[in-house]
C-alpha cells in the first residue's frame, strides 16, 4: 500500500531526490518517510507539505502511521 508521499510524488512525477532538495532533507530520509518507516517532525512535515503544495493534513493523513517491521531476535 502507497502512502500519501508516495502518491503525491508519483503524481507530480517527483523524485524522492526532487523533494529533498525542494525541502533541504536527506534523500535517504525522504525515502524512510515514503516508505513508512519514519514519521516526520512538525517542521518536516510542514516543510514537505509546503514544498508539494497540499496541506499536512493530506500529506499526513489522520491515521496514517509508521509501517512496523518485525525483528527476529535470535
């Protein structure tokens, strides 16, 4: 399932290295962001929102959470 980013950048024919030079973050932290394994600071996600031209709340839907990955301990 694509996040909100995903879709956005995906529509706007952005790169992750696109937005991350138009909002001065980490290509790698763009991606961790996209692909649900990282959630944003307020200032990130103000800046992305900002930088793709939605508000954070489409950006950053209500709900929409970091994908959890499992970790085998052994």
């Amino acid at each position: 399932m694509r996040n909100a980013i995903s879709r956005l950048l995906a529509t706007g024919g952005w790169s992750d290295a696109e937005l991350a030079r138009r909002t001065g973050l980490d290509r790698a932290h763009v991606n961790q962001l996209k692909n649900g394994r990282a959630l944003p600071t307020v200032a990130t996600a103000l800046a992305i929102a900002r930088a793709l031209g939605v508000s954070v709340a489409v950006a950053f839907p209500p709900g929409s959470s970091v994908r959890r990955t499992r970790r085998v301990h052994r």
